[in-house]
C-alpha cells in the first residue's frame, strides 16, 4: 500500500493500480501589515497557514478499477464535507486531517455504451485542524 485519503486506498498490486501522481504540498505562513504613516507598512508574524495538498489519479479499466466508481466515490466525500487522514508511506502528511476542497474529473475514453473507460481526477485539498 502506497497510501490512502480517507479509505480511498493508493495501491499498485497485479491486479489493480489506483495511485497518485503531481503530488504538490503548499505552506505559508500568515503575516499582518500594518500601516505606519509616512513609512513601508511594518509586518508581524501572526503563525503558520494551513497547508494545502493537490495530486491528479488516474483510473483505467486495464487496471482493474471502474473509472467512473472511483470518480464517484471522491465526488462523495467531496461533498460530504468531512475530514479525512491522509497518509503516504505509512506516516500521516500534515499536523491533522485534510479536507477535499476541489475535485476536477476528466472522463478520457468513453466506450460506444457510454461507459468510462479511462479518466483521472484532480484533487486539491486543505489542512483541517481540530483544534
């Protein structure tokens, strides 16, 4: 296992691949500015932003997963809202959890049925903290 998002599962097995690619990790920290008469604005650290974590997965039924299912099942937890672990390697990326906050899909090969053949999806996500 390669990592999961929730329990969507990275995975490269015989039988089936379902991984990532273009996985980017953004911080920054949060600064004020405040205006000062006559001079440049002065800058104070307020603390850290929150991370944010984007990747594109690629489904393709010669690789024994259902495109559009895989598509469906992200579209879901998009739109439940709810934050979800994510880990690469065995260890936990980021302070807490993580929330889907853009899903793009790309349906690529459509077969004479109308059934996907091939496609890939686009995730942005955005570091949850609880606390």
């Amino acid at each position: 296992m390669i990592g999961s998002l929730g329990d969507v599962i990275f995975v490269a097995t015989a039988e089936t691949i379902r991984t990532l690619d273009e996985f980017v990790r953004k911080s920054a920290g949060r600064w004020a500015k405040h205006e000062v008469l006559g001079r440049k604005p002065l800058s104070q650290w307020i603390g850290p932003g929150l991370d944010t974590v984007s990747f594109t997965m690629r489904f393709d039924v010669f690789y024994g997963v259902n495109p559009r299912n895989e598509m469906n099942k992200l579209l879901e937890l998009e739109r439940s809202g709810k934050s979800l672990d994510l880990i690469i390697g065995g260890k936990a990326v980021g302070m807490d959890q993580w929330v889907i906050t853009s899903l793009e899909q790309k349906w690529e090969r459509i077969d004479s049925k109308g059934n996907v053949l091939a496609g890939t999806a686009s995730l942005s996500l955005e570091e949850y903290m609880r606390r």
